[in-house]
C-alpha cells in the first residue's frame, strides 16, 4: 500500500510540473521567413543527425518560429523517412528480405 501511494505521489507531481510548464512564455514570432512544410521535410530528415551535432555544438533539430501545422507534419513526414530509408538499408544486412 505505501509504494503504491508513493507512486501516486510521483504521478501527481509530475503532472504537476508539466501543467505549469505547458504555460511557460514563448518568443514572439515573427512573420517573415518562417520555416514551411518543405522546410520541415528536409529538418525531420536530418534530425538524427542534428541530435548528434548538438552533442558537440549548440544546433537545433527543430526550428522555432516555425509556420505551425504545415511545418510540423512537414518534419513528422521527413523523420518517417528517414526511419524508412534506414530501415530499407539496413534490412538486408540484419537477414530480412525485400521483396
């Protein structure tokens, strides 16, 4: 009974914690020359490798401003192709068969 409280506990404030995060100030945007769908295409491509970068040098995967939905699914379309393009390199040499 009491590491099942305990948990609760955790649960509680980490839901805490990310309700008041999620009301955290954001830059302003600016209306010119934000990132667009193709934009996010080409960054979710790349995003593996940014996330190596910014190990070593301060890069972002993610460009913020951005133009909202277009550039998000632009970037969810490229990460997805990116996993593909992996996954259809690497499926021969781990036994798999295309065919």
């Amino acid at each position: 009974m009491r590491k099942w409280q305990r948990c609760c506990n955790l649960a509680l404030l980490g839901m805490g914690a990310a309700v008041l995060s999620g009301c955290a100030h954001q830059p302003m945007i600016g209306a010119a020359n934000v990132p667009g769908f193709f934009s996010g295409i080409l960054h979710g491509f790349i995003a593996i490798f940014s996330l190596i970068a910014s190990l070593f040098a301060p890069v972002r995967a993610y460009a913020f401003p951005n133009s909202g939905f277009g550039y998000e699914l632009g970037f969810l379309l490229g990460f997805a192709l990116c996993l593909l393009v992996a996954l259809l390199a690497l499926l021969p040499r781990i036994g798999g068969r295309i065919s």
